[in-house]
C-alpha cells in the first residue's frame, strides 16, 4: 500500500512554461509511482483558467485549490511587513486554503513544502514528517537586482527584501526534516545553521529526451543566433534588453549577415521597441516545435545578469548539442570547464568574443556541442536525480522523527 503525501505547492505547476513548473510537475509525477498525493496549491493569475487541462493529466490523487490575488504591489508589500515575513510569501496565502490544510495534514504520512514561501500552510505543531524543497536561493534574484543600476528606491527595496527572502529560507530549511537544494544553495543553508546531514541535493534539469536526437551538424546551420525564454519574466526580458544594445551592435558590425531568433512569449514595450528598428532580430513568440530552430542557428545566447539556481533555458541547448554562450549567472549551479561545455562571459567585449569564435570556428562548435551533451548525459537526467531523492525520502521513514524539527517548526511560525 502507498504512503499519502501532501504535497503544497504556491502556484499550479502548469502549463509547463518556465523551469519551476517542468520541474514540479515532473517531480509529482515521478513521487506519484510510490505515493498517494493530494495537491495543495493557491490559484493566482491564470491558474484558474488551466485548472481543467491540469487535472486531465495531473498524477496527483486529490486537489486542494484556492483562488489567491495578491498582486505584486506598495500596499501589499507593506502589509508583508507588518506580519513579518517576505513579499511572496504574503502573495501566496490564503487563510482558507490554510484551514484547510490544518484540518487534514495529521491524516497524511509525509509533507512537502515546494519553494520556501508555502511554509504558513504546515500547522506549528505538526507531528508529519516535513520535507523542504528548495527550488533556488530566491534571495540571490533579489540581490542582483538590487545591485544593478537604476532607481535607487527600488534598489533599496530589494536589497531589503532579500535578507527577508534570505532569513526565510534559512529557517525553513533549519525546520524541515530533510531539505534538497542545489550544491551552490546548500552550502549558504549550511552557513546559516542548517544541519548538512539533511541536505540533499537536487537540480532544475531540462529536457534530457534531446539526448536521443540526432546530433546537430555545422553545415546546416546559418550566421543566427538563437534565444529560448519566457519573456514575461524580468530576468529574461533585462537581459535580453542589455544584449540588444550593448552586445548586438559589435556583433552586426562583424557580421553583417547575422540574425537573432528569440522564441518565448510574453515580450513587453520595452522588448518590442527594442527590436522595432533591428530587422535582424525577430521576435518568434511561443514555437511548438523548438528543433526546428535548433537546426538552423549555430549559437544560442543566454544573457542573464540576475537570477538565481541553475538555468533550464541553458541545459535544454546543453542537451541539444547547441553552443551556448552565457554569463556567470546563467551557469551558476552547472559543473562546467568554462570554454570546454559552455562559453562564460560578462562584459559586452567578451560575450561578443565569445559568440564570434562559435559562429566562425567549425573545430570549436563540434567540440562544445559534443561536450555539452555529454555533460548532461552523464550528471544531469531526471531518472537519476529522482532516484536519489526517492532513496532520501524513503530514509525519513526509517528513524524517528527529531524533537527539535518540531520546536523550530513552532519558532518559524512565531518569526
């Protein structure tokens, strides 16, 4: 007979449109082979409107949803103050839906808090077994910004708002019974007090099915670059606007026959004023078939200059073969050579350089792309990371269960 599980998540794990999602939907599924899940999860934005296709192929057992519209704004930034703890976790509760969780938790042999800011969910004194999944170290995306020119008020409010992010997930994870998070992530929870014996790891992977594709071939490919990203997230859109106006233009003057592709839907004013006035650069929106753009472009780019945890838009072109040029934020977390599976570079100069020697040197495009899939062959597939993390759930199930894990349950819950 299966455990039950409880599984609560802060926003509906589909349609499978950025990293998170693919990687919780994933996770439900794999965990619904040896569990009976309910599913916990807040409606915000669209959500509502996908709710009947999700259900169609959720693995899932049983669904709790409640609708949750908590914008992004000063007011509710404010209120996020005055009851202690970080914007996002204000923006994904709901006092129903928590009720709700109180009243069946006890019934359950295991919970799952997926991201940090579903911790008000788990009542304080829980007797269930709490495991944290730790998807990134938000307070990274938060510092970055913070540190990138502009508005100093904003700059201001998001330094604050990541060592709100930051202390939140230490504690979190200092109160679960086993945490998984990222090499990179674990190491700072285990800075902050964390118990390393209860870390596992894990990783945000791409689609590792590209690894039985035909390798990609140089001479069917033209002088294009390519980009593959939700543009409705800021982190992409920031990057892409810096890329455009200060990488593009050394780029063109070399080659005055390149172009640049960018799939992704979500564009803004800024992007499509970007773009407005460059003909060689083409706004794709969302494409079905991705492998009919891997083909014909020789580089993809992913400029990012803030964000946190490992980049799904970059190992999905690891897995293809295709050379990826990116910055050190966008190959945080991945266990590279930099120049050997991907080109790592921060200044326009360099990330101009960089994208040059793929698209004019035929020895090294071979020589990465065959690099790069090799890499995630070898580390970064979804079957061996859910082994790992089965064998590290199922070990909760064979000791007792820590007496402190409950009293720092109680003090988060204090804040």
């Amino acid at each position: 007979m299966k455990k039950s599980l409880l599984f609560i998540t802060p926003e509906l794990p589909y349609p499978l449109q950025s990293g998170g999602k693919v990687k919780t939907f994933r996770l439900l599924a794999s965990l619904a082979e040896r569990y009976e899940i309910t599913l916990v999860c807040p409606l915000k934005l669209e959500d509502s409107k996908h709710l009947e296709a999700f259900h169609a192929v959720s693995p899932c057992s049983k669904h709790l949803h409640e609708a949750v519209n908590v914008p992004r704004s000063a007011k509710n930034l404010l209120l996020s103050y005055l009851r202690r703890w970080p914007l996002n976790v204000q923006r994904s509760f709901s006092a129903a839906l928590q009720q709700r969780v109180a009243e069946i938790v006890e019934s359950y042999d295991l919970a799952v808090l997926d991201h940090y800011e579903i911790y008000p969910y788990i009542p304080a004194n829980t007797s269930v077994p709490v495991v944290y999944h730790a998807h990134n170290a938000y307070y990274r995306l938060w510092q970055r910004y913070a540190e990138l020119p502009g508005n100093p008020i904003l700059r201001l409010a998001a330094a604050m708002e990541s060592y709100r992010v930051r202390r939140c997930e230490t504690r979190v994870a200092r109160c679960a019974q086993l945490t998984f998070a990222a090499p990179n992530d674990a190491a700072e929870l285990i800075a902050g007090g964390v118990d390393e014996r209860l870390i596992r790891d894990t990783y945000h992977l791409g689609d590792d099915s590209q690894l039985a594709l035909p390798e990609l071939r140089w001479g069917s490919t033209g002088k294009r670059l390519m980009y593959v990203g939700f543009l409705g997230w800021e982190a992409n859109a920031e990057g892409l606007l810096w890329f455009i106006a200060s990488v593009w233009p050394l780029l063109a003057r070399r080659h005055p026959d390149l172009t640049f592709e960018i799939v992704g839907k979500g564009a803004d004013e800024r992007l499509l004023a970007a773009v407005k006035d460059v003909p060689r650069i083409k706004l794709l929106g969302f494409v079905e078939n991705l492998e009919d753009v891997y083909s014909r472009s020789r580089v993809s780019v992913a400029p990012l200059r803030f964000g946190s945890g490992m980049k799904v838009k970059v190992l999905d072109a690891m897995a293809r073969g295709m050379p990826t040029v990116t910055t050190a934020v966008g190959a945080e977390g991945i266990a590279i050579t930099r120049g050997e599976q991907l080109a790592v570079a921060d200044s326009p100069e360099d990330f101009a350089a960089a994208v040059d020697l793929l698209l004019t040197d035929q020895s090294s495009w071979e020589q990465m792309s065959v690099a790069a899939r090799r890499l995630i062959s070898d580390r970064y597939t979804w079957d061996s990371l859910f082994a790992a993390m089965h064998c590290a759930l199922g070990s909760l199930f064979e000791r007792p269960r820590h007496s402190e894990q409950l009293v720092a349950y109680r003090g988060l819950h204090a804040r």
